[in-house]
C-alpha cells in the first residue's frame, strides 16, 4: 500500500461532524507553539479503533487566546503520533511569529512541507513547497532527458502517488533561518537505494527561492546528483 493510502487510512484530512465522533479531536502541543505564545498547531489524535472510519481533519493554525483558526494548512496532516515513517516535524517559525514552516516527516522525504505567512491575525498566503519544488524539477528534468525521464518513469511505475512519475525527490530548506528569500533545494533520484548498475539510473538537482510575497522561483538545475 502506497504512502497516501496509509495516511487517508490512518488519519485523513478536514474536520467532520459524523456517526465517526472519535475522529474529531485535536491538541495543540506547546511544541507547536509560535515565538510569541499567539500561535499554536491543532494536530489530530489517532484513534487506533477508529482507523477506518470517516476522517478528513487537516493541521489548523490556531491563535491560542481565543482559539480561532486562522489558518488550515492544506497537504497531509500529522497526527499525535507516529505512524509507520510518517510523523508531525517540530514546525519552525520566523522570530516575529508570522512565517510558519509546517513539516510532515516521510519515509525518503516530506510527506508535508508548507509555508504560511501570517499578518494581522490572518493567513496571507500559504505555499505547498513540496508539490511546487517537486513539480518544478519534473518539468526540468523531463525537458532536459525526455528519453532517459520516460525509461526511469516506466521502471518505477507502480510506487504511487507520494512518488511523482515514480521518483524519489527530497526537498530540504534550512529550517533555522525562516526569512525571505527562503532558500529550497531540490533533489530527484530514480535510484533513491542506490542500487548498483540500475538500469533507468537518473538524478537531477534544483535551486531555488521564495520570495516575501509567496512566489516560488527556479535558480538553478542541473542533471547529476548535487552530492557527486
């Protein structure tokens, strides 16, 4: 079963009222909270014995003193708990609280990673990095080796959804320094096992930046691994 099955199976995404009552609850944990104490994450709580039942609850930004939602972050949510590779990430905010990075761990990548931006008690904007980083290496790379793109694309079919076209690609930002431009990287491996004379071997490598107003920008690409 491939990665988004397992998490619509275990803990979904959207909040619901239903015959499902379980899979309606949150915390918010003081390890989620911003700088300022304004902000926290509203994490859903796994309920083993309600795994297969309704379940769209998603990561909401909360303002603590009243408890209204100011913001619902959009990609896979983390629950209160590991489950299997998948796992809430200590989220990193910017020193004035207003830039949040919400980060969903994963097996060979995130299985979320978004920026939101704050202002007013509101959410801006907010950027799904890891589809538009992931979308902007595909495009690249398929452009640059469409024939050797199409082979390593066939030879990993079947590895679902979590892996676009069938490749591992691992987004990394630095997490310690959440100010604008926010720097990206970018890395797509056909062979994330390295697996000796793999047949459809292909690696490619990308740059780039987001800017104060939530625009993802493309800096640099280059074929190869970043490493070698």
């Amino acid at each position: 079963m491939y990665r988004s099955s397992i998490i619509a199976f275990f803990c979904g995404a959207a909040f619901r009222v239903s015959a499902a009552a379980v899979n309606s609850d949150y915390i918010t944990p003081p390890f989620t909270f911003s700088p300022d104490h304004r902000y926290g994450v509203m994490i859903p709580v796994f309920h083993i014995e309600a795994a297969q039942e309704p379940d769209e609850r998603l990561n909401r930004v909360v303002e603590l003193r009243t408890g209204n939602v100011v913001a619902v972050i959009h990609a896979e949510p983390g629950c209160d708990r590991a489950l299997n590779f998948h796992k809430t990430a200590p989220p990193h905010w910017s020193s004035d609280s207003s830039v949040l990075l919400w980060q969903v761990y994963g097996k060979w990548f995130p299985d979320a990673l978004v920026l939101l931006k704050l202002e007013g008690g509101k959410e801006k904007w907010q950027l799904d990095l890891l589809k538009t980083a992931q979308q902007a290496i595909l495009a690249r790379t398929k452009e640059a080796v469409p024939e050797k793109y199409a082979a390593a694309k066939e030879a990993k079919a079947g590895n679902g959804s979590a892996y676009p076209d069938g490749f591992t690609i691992d987004v990394t930002t630095d997490e310690h320094k959440i100010a604008f431009p926010f720097h990206v990287l970018v890395d797509l491996t056909a062979n994330p096992k390295q697996i000796e004379d793999f047949s459809a071997n292909l690696e490619s490598h990308l740059d780039g930046v987001v800017s104060e107003d939530g625009r993802f920008t493309v800096k640099d690409f280059k074929l190869g691994s970043r490493f070698h």
